[in-house]
C-alpha cells in the first residue's frame, strides 16, 4: 500500500519564517480532524516541528520566547521523549 504524504506550510506567527513539514496523510487527519494530540500522531517528530504544526511558531522564536525561563530555573532539564 502506497503512504500518502501531506506538506504543510507553517509560517512564524513572531518573524514570518516559512517552514514546510511532511507527515503521513493518516496521521494528519488524526490530528487535525479526530482530536489526537501532535506527540500521539507525530512521535517520529522532534517537538520543535510538532509545535511548529501546532502554533507556527519556529523554534528559533520558541527558544527565544522562554530563554529567560531557562535561565532562571538552572536546575531544569529539557526532556524529549
């Protein structure tokens, strides 16, 4: 059986950065349309794109956004599943 790609255009919603993302036709319906969360329909994605499909947002932006929550909490480790 042939997999069927989707190619989903993300732009920054904070620098306008455009960003093309390719995921499998089932699980984009999964998640768009059949409520499934992005880390259930998307584990072979890195959590910077599946935000990125969540919000637009780039992960440039993203660190920028909570780099000072990093820096005032040391002590915590970023975790990827």
């Amino acid at each position: 059986m042939t997999q069927h790609f989707m190619h989903i255009l993300t732009r920054c919603p904070l620098c306008g950065r455009k960003a093309t993302i390719s995921v499998p036709s089932d699980d984009w319906i999964r998640f768009k349309f059949k409520g499934v969360h992005a880390q259930d329909a998307f584990p072979y994605l890195d959590a910077d794109r599946r935000e990125q499909l969540i919000t637009g947002t780039c992960p440039e932006c993203w660190s920028e956004m909570f780099k000072y929550e990093e820096e005032d909490n040391p002590d915590v480790e970023e975790t990827v599943h």
